[in-house]
C-alpha cells in the first residue's frame, strides 16, 4: 500500500518547494465526495505504480484508506518530470470509465515482409463497473500481415465491460516501410 500525506490547497510557491523536496502533488476525488490533496514522495509513486500488477491499487492518507486508479497525471514539458496526478476513487456499484492499457503479444509475420509494427492505440476508453476492472487488453499479433490491423471491436472484452471507442478504429497494424 502506497502512503501518502494529507495536504490543503496551498499557494504556488508552496509548491514549488515541495517539488523542489521531491514530493508529488496529488488530488483524489470521486462521485459524491469531496476533494482530497495530498502529497507523495515522487520517487516511491513511480516505483510502486510501475511494480503494480493491476490498474487499481490502495493509498493510504491520513488514517483512511481509498481504492484508486490513476485518471490522469501531468509532466514537466522540460525536464519530463512527474509533477500532480489525479487519483479517482474506486466506489462499488459506480459506473466509470477508465483508459485500459493494450498489451502486445508475439512477433507479425509481415515485420519479415518489409512492415513496420504500429501500435495506433495504446489505451482504449472503457466504461464498467470497478468489481470488472481488468487490467489490459490482450492482443496476439503473431498471425498479421502487412495490410493488416486488429480494430477495437475484436477486441475480447468482459461481457460487464462496455468499450466507448468508435468499433472501427485501428489498435495495432502492420504497415508496409517506406
């Protein structure tokens, strides 16, 4: 379980220091309950978002503990650095929509023909419950060619999933080199 510190809405050079103390600034919400702030040391988000094997995962802030899932973060556009993630708070029988990642999976028998493997997605928008959160879409690309492409409706999804992407657009596809 991540731990983080409860913080108020502080100014900007209040955070500034903080990043500056190698701290990440968070903001947790969900339907029906207000914001929280907090704070992370940056290194120990990264490293334990990465190790985690599903998309959601537990925080502890302040004595209480959320089921969350990253909604979305912001980065430093110089120095690519993690600088505030939005953290949504998992609520049992709450529809959301979350951004599921695409895994790839083998090796195109076009790459031998000259193509060039080109993931067009690698997250597809997804509305479900949080008890059917599941961690990836899973895409075997052994059998493409060039020409070819997996679209969003061959994608398997879960039957309490519902995938919100227009069902004819490309995830993944083999495209002749120039």
């Amino acid at each position: 379980m991540l731990e983080g510190t409860l913080r108020g809405e502080l100014l900007k050079s209040q955070k500034k220091a903080l990043r500056k103390e190698s701290f990440l600034m968070a903001n947790l919400y969900g339907k029906g309950m207000p914001n929280v702030y907090a704070t992370f040391k940056t290194n120990d988000f990264i490293r334990f978002v990465k190790n985690k094997p599903d998309l959601d995962f537990e925080v502890k802030i302040a004595d209480q503990t959320y089921h969350v899932v990253v909604q979305a973060y912001q980065k430093d556009p110089v120095t690519n650095a993690l600088v505030h993630v939005d953290l949504l708070v998992l609520q049992k029988g709450v529809k959301t929509k979350f951004h599921i990642p695409v895994k790839v999976h083998g090796t195109p028998v076009g790459l031998k023909n000259k193509g060039i493997l080109m993931l067009s997605k690698e997250r597809v928008q997804v509305e479900c419950l949080p008890e059917h959160l599941f961690s990836s879409f899973e895409v075997d690309v052994a059998h493409l060619d060039v020409g070819d492409a997996i679209l969003v409706r061959d994608l398997k999804t879960p039957t309490q999933a519902h995938i919100l992407e227009n069902p004819n657009n490309a995830v993944v596809g083999v495209i002749k080199a120039k």
